[in-house]
C-alpha cells in the first residue's frame, strides 16, 4: 500500500494516494500535523525520536503536552494515510519503535529525498563530462518544485529545512547553467541566469556564471555591467570585495576588450522576459504601444511613464510593452532597476544608472564618467543617430532619471515608478488602474487552472474582490491555489476574508502584498523632505479611523497640523499612488492599503483618534443646530474646532455628505474599551439623530443609540443613557414597534424623573403620545400629550407645546373628533410660524391638510399640504414629503380634478421607494388604487 503514496515537500505540503491511474489528493490537516508528516518525510525509512520532532515543531520552548500532540497527530496521519487499517492492527506505513517513529517510503516516493538523489546523480554525470546527461536530469529535479518549499509551515525545522531546500535549488540551477554553457547555450542560459541574480543578487556564482553566458554571447558590456552592479551590492550590503571567481571573469572580458578596440558598435539585449501568465491590459497596451512605436513611422515618444499603486502590474506591463516595440529600436534594448522601493536596499543614483548602460553600449568601465554631467553628456553623445529603448523600472522619483531625459529624438525611455512624474509636453504618463473583474479572473484560471476558477462564479467574484483587482495579489491567490490542489476557490476566499491575516494569507513564496506596500511606506518614512515623513505618518494614523473616505480638514483633526498641510500630506499619499482621491476635497484607501494602514498604528495612536473623533462630534452638533435651531440638541458640547458651515442647506448638505463616515467612525469609537473614545462616539451618535430622522434611516439611528445605552450604562452617564433610549424608542416608534417603543419610553420618563430632569420628563412624555398615535391608539396617546402640554407651559418650553398640541391634534383626529384636532393644530401653528419652527409648521400643516379632508374640505387642505411639502423640500423629510403627496392626491381626487391625483400619487410612489415604513405603504397602495378606480369610473360616465 505505501507505494501508492507520494508525498511532496517542494512547495505546499501535499500527499497523493493512486488509485489505478488517477491521483487523489489526501487531506493533511492541520499545520502542525503537516509539519509532523514533513519531518518524517524528510528522513524516510529511517526512525525519527520522540525528541526531534517536538524540537522540529516548537523549538526549544515546547509547551508541558507536546508529546501528546504528536501522539495526536501520528494517530491522525495513520488514519487519514491507511483509512481501512483494522483498529488495533500495526501501521505498515508509519511503524512506531524504541528509536522513534518510521515513514515506510522509498526515497522516491518523496520528491524532496528525490531531488537530492538527481541532484547527485547529475553531480556524477558533470564529473563524468556527460553534461547533456546532467542537464537533462537538473531539469527533471526542478520540475518536482511547484513553489517555497514547505510553503506556508512555521516552525524551527520548516524554516531550517525551507532555507536547506531552497539552497539546493540555487545549486541546482547554477550547475545546469554550468552543463549548459559547456554546450553552447550561452543566449538561453544568459536570460535564466539574469533572472537568478535578480532574485539573489548576492550570489557570485551565479554572477560568475553570468557574465561567462554574457561573454561568449558577444555582450561584453553588458557582462562588465554584471560585475559592476555585483561589486555595488556586495559593498553596500556585506562590506566586501567580488570574490576571486568574480574578479576573474572581469579580467577576461577587460582583455578582450582591450585586444577588440575596433570591434562594431555594442547592441545591448537587457530587456526581462515578459510575464508567462500575463492577461489583459490591451487598452493600455495598445497605448503604450502608440507612444513607443508610432503606427505612421514616425519617432517615438522620448518619455513614457507608467505609473500605479505598489502590486498593479507596472513592471510587467512596461516588459509586455518593451517587447513588443522593440523591432523599432535596432540599436538596442537597455533594463535597469532602478530599486525606487527596494526594501532596505539603497535606491541607484543618477550616475549609477548612467555607468550602467554606458558600460552596456559599450564604454569600457575605466573610461565612464564619474562626473555626473559629463556622464549625462557621453549617454547623450553615444545615443545620436540610434534607436535604443532604455526601460527604468521602478524609478524612484523624477530626480532619480532626469539626466538621462534630454536623449536624442529616436530614442525612447519607458519609466515604471509609484509616483506620478510629470516632463513637460513630450512624455506620455499611464496611471495603471486596478484590474477588472475578467481579468482578475483569467489570472486565476491562467495559474490555478480553469476548471476550478469556473466551478464557481460567485466565490470566484468574491476572491477577485478580497484581492482588490492587484495583480500581486491575484498571482499570489493563483500560486497558493495551484500549490493546494485539494483547496477550492471558496476555502482560500474564506481564508482571505477574516481581515486580519488578509494580508498573511497573501504571501507566496518571494510575492507578497505587504512587502510591496511597506516598500512605499519606508521610502516616504525616509525622505529628504518633510512632506514625505509626514504622508508616512498619515498612512499610519490613517489606518486607526475605519471610515469609508475623509476630507482634509478631518486628516488635519488626525494628524494635529493645520488643514493645508494635513492636504499636502494627502496627496503626497495620492502621488506615491496609497491614496486615492473620491470626489471633490476626499480621499479614501484602497481595501488592502486600508489592512496595511491598520497594521502601522503607532504607539501614540490614543491622542490622534481621540482629535478626529472629538471634530466629527463637534461638526455634527453644529451642523445639526444650524440645520434646523427649534429642535432640542442635546449632544454635548466638545472641545474641538467644527467644520463651519454657512446656513441650514449647507448644514444639511455636509451632513448628507458625511453621514456614511460619522456613522461608521461613530460605531468604531462605541466599539472601544477606551471610555474617553466611546463617549465621544456616543455623542456623535446623538448629534445624528435629527438627520437620520429627517431622512427615515431608522436602522442606524437604533443600532448606533443602541451601543449608545451600552456606554452610558458602562460609564454610568444617566443623562445619555436617557437620550440613548429616546432615541432607540423614536426609531421603533417610526418602524411600527410600538410595543418596544413604549417599553424604552416608560425607561426614559423613569429616568428623568430620578435625574428631576424636567425638560427630560416632558419630552419622554411627548414621545408616549407619539408612540400611541404611531400604533393608532388614539385614545391613550391623548392623557399623555395633555400631561407633555401641562409641563412644557409650567417650564416654558415653546416647543413642547407645540409638539404636544401636534400629537392632541393627531390624537383627537383619529378618535373621530376633527373638529377638535382642527383647534389644536391651528393654536399649534401659529406659535410655529411667530418662532420660525419650519419643521414643526410642515408637521402641523400635514395634520390640518389631513384633518379638512376628514372634514370634506378638500379645497382648503390643499394650500396647507402644497406649503408643508415646500417647508419640508429642502431638508428631504422623506416621510413628511410621501404624506403630503398622498394628501394631496386624496384632495384633487375628491375635487375631481384626477389627472392632479394621478400627478401626485405617482409622484408619491417614486417617494416611498425603497422607505419600509408599512403604515404609510399601506396608505400609498390604497390611494393609488382609490386615484385608478375613480379614473375608470370617469371614463365609463364619459362613454
């Protein structure tokens, strides 16, 4: 039975079990027991103690039931490897024994212990002189790789292990270039080694090798510029010279060089090998494609810029592009990176990138300049009357390739950077947008194959959506993927929804999200400038406020500085392209710029969200009082400069504008342990409570009031718990829960009374009698409004007068007594009109409308319902708006005048779309149906 099993360690860590010719994937469970099966894997057919597989699991701090743990997942690999094994007969496959315990498998049934066995077996042939023979079986053992080698394990033997592996494969791919040079393949093993220094820049073999393929490819600059780059990197980054090997090779190209003076001019042929999997962009392609090789022959485009978040593909768009114009550049093809956003590796100055490709068109290394002008004066000398095409990737700034702009007409230079860049009327920038959704999708299929990708739609689009259309990201949800055979595309999507190990689970190998994105942070974190440091410092305060986008006055809250700098900071965060502006004067992140934000918070994050929060309560209270001053504002006051807004429209402007993020920034703050947090985000909560009603967003007043009550309860703040529950008991009072309703009421008017809160008392009073009528119990809301109206004259309250004389009239009116309601309503609206209270004379003027056409007066309810809908125009009172176009349409209808009705009750349905509020749907289905009815009996009479 064992020779069905394979198990694989280079990449994900995977077993198969074959069952005739079909493989089928064996579930390993959980990480530790994966590790488990690793470590025995690793020494097959030979005992693995006790002791070094809890060493190999945890290290040297196991915790006290570690062995039993192993004895867990040795009884779970049994089970899952040999699943008919009667219960208490032996395991032939995972024997146990006083030495430790064996995985009964050959060499070869683990490609691990394989690889190392063709390795070796190749090192024999090379010995041999059979290199066709020992490049053929390296290429066997590095197709066993499929990813990191134990990709995805912790642990002390999987990162000893991993780092073992991965260093053979180094090997491995070094001693086929060897083979493979001895043969003659100096073009195709150049490319694959240019690729090995890229990713291992640091080993000189490799650079050796390179140089020699370079060499004898008759590109003895470019084998000069190996070496030059080589001795850069091992300065910079070990302290040391190029080793013998290394010093070597350059002997050998400089005496060719010196014995060839008059060889023809260097075509250099540095561009990478394009992106195998690479999809889409062919709009941006074709752009591209337009600046480099015009379609009517003529020069190209001197500067072509693609710009673009960390992630989105520009390198590999810039390399697709390069490619394919690269026939109209004869006199050669020139790649540097430039290591913009390198982490912890120095970006390359100006005259490093000059030595680079003069060196490549073939000035000898003693004879470039070393004067930085003189340098940008020999590029310029060397490129007149040529087509070269000079691609910088990942340019740090436009300061990093400005000597090199002014190259003669003919020759082009395609830039990739994180900034936006800007030259004058001859360059060409392309800001590289997010993927679609076909596209992101064709990126998956390309890599974890199409059938899975396809199976389904839906989580597919969900997965596309958690990778935020990034290309990085996307590529690492293919590789991981392709890597786990046995997942689905749903599993990973789960994976990638608990936002925060998002940006853990996006990490392959070499690729992850957030080394691209902390590569931006660091270099802004270390700029010369001081708009720099401050944008670094925004993107991490940034991440402490969870709100769909801000303005820059709010950043300015945030950050502690004034609003000009808190704006230039922003768009500092715009320009490296970690921002994105929404709209006129806001900004927002991106979903995995947000994770990233989030994971910056500095230690001194208490104070700036304290700031931030203390601005949105203090706005909102000022804009909620300037929107309409006769209501009772009762959020207190804060200590913070508010957004100042110029009259009612632009209060109620800014505050529809800013309602998603003073919602979701008044949820976060009460969320927090923090009392100061949580009651400013009970304040806030309480300074939205006249918007929300005016708009019927009944849902989020009741959800925010509610965690509301939780704080004040927490922090023992009556007073608040006592608006808390006002405002809980309006929202189910204005969704027909009035039993709730009733019960938080009653908890209101109790609580007043114990704080001998009069005004308290009286509005809690008001509100029984609201919540009465809302329910259509007429006849018990009216003792309460008459108690509201006794205690809002013995206290002076204008304005609980007329709410109490509103809710007598609302009272008497559907008890059948319009002549009644008609009294108090009319005393109601004259107080309302004396003090300007325009939402309280809507609301009474809706009651009298109402009232006349209970009372057959259908001509005098019209100039009251037509003034109530212009009073409540320009707040957009959803409620009072749909009520005065059913009253109306009641009015012409019964005046006969029908095409009026028809006006208004289809001007009503487009009102109530969408509102929820079952009494008034009720009343707008019935008005609709009364309008038809009559129309047809008005065409009947007619005939």
């Amino acid at each position: 039975m064992s020779e069905a099993i394979t198990i694989r360690l280079l990449g994900a860590v995977t077993a198969e079990r074959r069952r005739g010719a079909a493989e089928e994937p064996i579930d390993l469970g959980p990480a530790r027991q994966q590790t488990t099966l690793a470590i025995l894997a690793a020494s097959a057919s030979h005992p693995v103690p006790m002791d070094r597989l809890v060493v190999g699991i945890w290290g040297q701090d196991a915790p006290r039931n570690a062995e039993q743990s192993v004895y867990t997942y040795i009884a779970g690999l049994r089970r899952l490897f040999e699943p008919d094994r009667p219960r208490r007969a032996p395991s032939l496959l995972l024997a146990g024994s006083s030495a430790g315990y064996v995985l009964c498998l050959e060499p070869r049934q683990v490609d691990a212990l394989l690889f190392a066995e063709w390795l070796e077996e190749a090192r024999d042939a090379q010995r041999g002189g059979d290199d066709r023979q020992a490049a053929h079986r390296l290429e066997q053992a590095l197709a066993l790789w499929r990813g990191t080698a134990l990709s995805g394990l912790a642990g002390p033997f999987a990162e000893k292990e991993r780092a073992r592996l991965e260093q053979l494969k180094l090997s491995a791919l070094e001693q086929r270039a060897e083979s493979l040079l001895r043969l003659g393949s100096h073009e195709e093993v150049a490319e694959e080694l240019r690729d090995l220094t890229r990713h291992h820049p640091l080993r000189e073999r490799a650079r050796e090798l390179l140089m020699t393929a370079l060499f004898h490819s008759g590109r003895r600059a470019e084998a000069l510029e190996v070496y030059e780059e080589g001795r850069i990197l091992l300065a910079q980054e070990l302290g040391l010279s190029p080793g013998e090997g290394l010093r070597r090779c350059q002997e050998m190209v400089l005496s060719a060089d010196a014995a060839a003076p008059d060889e023809r001019p260097v075509v250099p042929h540095q561009l990478p090998r394009p992106l195998a999997e690479f999809v889409g962009r062919s709009r941006e392609l074709v752009r591209l494609k337009e600046r480099l090789a015009p379609w009517d022959g003529g020069p190209p485009g001197p500067l072509v810029i693609v710009t673009g978040p960390p992630g989105v593909g520009k390198s590999a768009l810039a390399a697709r592009a390069a490619h394919a114009a690269r026939e109209r550049f004869p006199d050669g093809q020139l790649y540097v990176n430039c290591r913009g956003a390198t982490p912890d590796v120095p970006a390359l100055t100006p005259l490093d990138v000059l030595g680079r490709f003069l060196r490549a068109l073939g000035v000898p290394p003693q004879t470039v300049p070393a004067d930085l002008d003189e340098a940008a004066a020999m590029w310029r000398s060397r490129l007149h009357d040529r087509r070269v095409l000079a691609l910088l990737d990942d340019a740090a700034d436009l300061a990093q390739i400005r000597p090199l702009l002014a190259a003669p007409f003919g020759n082009a230079l395609l830039v990739t950077s994180r900034e936006s860049m800007s030259w004058g009327e001859d360059s060409f920038q392309l800001e590289l947008g997010r993927m679609s959704h076909a596209e992101s999708a064709t990126v998956l299929a390309k890599l974890a194959g199409a059938g899975r990708i396809t199976a389904d739609e839906r989580e597919t689009a969900r997965l596309v959506r958690l990778c935020d259309g990034l290309p990085l990201a996307l590529r690492i949800a293919g590789a991981r993927l392709a890597g786990r055979p046995d997942w689905s595309v749903a599993a990973l999507a789960t994976r990638l929804s608990d936002e925060r190990s998002r940006l853990h689970e996006l990490a392959a190998g070499d690729l992850a999200v957030r080394s691209s994105l902390t590569a931006s942070h660091t270099a802004l974190e270390r700029g010369s400038r001081p708009v720099d440091r401050r944008a670094a410092r925004a993107l991490s305060l940034l991440g402490l406020l969870h709100v769909p986008e801000m303005t820059a006055e709010a950043a300015g809250a945030l950050l502690g500085v004034s609003t000009p700098e808190a704006e230039q900071a922003l768009e500092r965060l715009v320009d490296a392209h970690l921002l994105d502006r929404a709209g006129s004067g806001r900004y927002q992140l991106h979903d995995l710029v947000r994770l990233f934000a989030a994971e910056l918070r500095p230690d001194d994050s208490r104070e700036p969200l304290i700031r931030v929060l203390s601005y949105y309560a203090a706005s909102t209270r000022l804009a909620s009082h300037v929107a309409d001053p006769h209501r009772s504002h009762r959020a207190r006051p804060v200590d913070a400069v508010p957004h100042a807004v110029g009259g009612p429209a632009e209060a109620m402007a800014w505050l529809s504008d800013e309602e998603a993020v003073l919602t979701a920034a008044a949820g976060q703050a009460l969320g927090s342990a923090d009392d100061t947090i949580a009651g400013l985000g009970a304040n806030l909560a309480f300074g939205l409570v006249w918007h929300q009603e005016r708009h019927y967003h009944m849902e989020q007043m009741h959800a925010l009031n509610t965690l509301a009550l939780r704080v004040c309860e927490r922090l023992g703040d009556e007073p608040g718990a006592h608006l808390a529950l006002t405002h809980i008991s309006n929202a189910l009072r204005m969704t027909s829960r009035t039993d709730e309703a009733l019960v938080h009421l009653q908890a209101a008017l109790a609580l007043a009374r114990r704080l001998g809160d009069r005004f308290g008392e009286m509005s809690a009073l008001g509100n029984l009698a609201s919540a009465n009528n809302s329910g259509l119990r007429y006849e018990d809301a009216l003792p309460w409004a008459e108690r509201q109206l006794v205690l809002a004259r013995s206290i002076g309250a204008r304005v609980g007068v007329r709410y109490a004389l509103t809710a007598m009239g609302t009272a008497h009116r559907g008890s059948g007594r319009p002549e009644k309601a008609r009294e108090a309503l009319l005393e109601a609206l004259a107080d309302a009109v004396e003090v300007g209270d325009q939402l309280h004379e809507a609301q009474i003027r809706v009651g009298l409308g109402e009232t006349c056409i209970d009372l057959a007066e259908p001509a005098e309810a019209v100039p009251h319902l037509l003034k109530a809908r212009e009073l409540y125009a320009p707040g957009g009172n959803r409620i009072g708006i749909l009520r005065c176009l059913i009253g109306l349409s009641q009015a012409y209808r019964m005046l006969g005048e029908l095409d009026q009705a028809l006006s208004h009750v289809t001007d009503a349905v487009v009102a109530g779309a969408g509102l929820g509020y079952a009494h008034w749907e009720r009343r707008l289905a019935e008005e609709q149906a009364a309008v038809h009815e009559a129309r047809g009996a008005a065409v009947i009479r007619e005939v």
